[in-house]
C-alpha cells in the first residue's frame, strides 16, 4: 500500500473519473485499481454513481496495470 507523508493512501484510480463516479468507489472503501479488480464489472455497474463512461475509464486503467475486473 502506497502511503503519503501524512500517513494517507494515496489513490491510481483514473484521474478525469466524474465525482459520483469517485464517490461511489469511495463509499465502497476503494481507492486503488487492484481493490477495483476484485470486483466484477457487473458489480460495478451497479454502484450508484458509476456510468458506462467511467466501467471504459476503470476498465482502460486496469489494462494499462495488467488487471482485470473478477470474473465472478
């Protein structure tokens, strides 16, 4: 876990993710794409908050990381 000076983790999700978006993942305690791809993308979908713009978003970051959404 990467934390900041002030003892805070530091989050790698996208960085033009909207708001409700962040706040949906925030309320779900998930600030890194690896707690991300224990979700299925189903799953996430059904986040309030969470679009078919931000799944593209999340899903291109997890590739670029070599991650995947679960396939449960």
């Amino acid at each position: 876990m990467e934390v900041n000076s002030n003892n805070i983790q530091e989050s790698d999700l996208p960085i033009g993710l909207a708001k409700p978006a962040l706040r949906a993942l925030a309320n779900r305690g998930l600030s890194r794409l690896e707690q991300v791809a224990k979700l299925s993308e189903k799953e996430l979908k059904e986040l309030h908050g969470i679009g078919p713009n931000a799944i593209k978003q999340i899903r291109l970051a997890l590739d670029v990381k070599g991650l995947t959404f679960s396939d449960k």
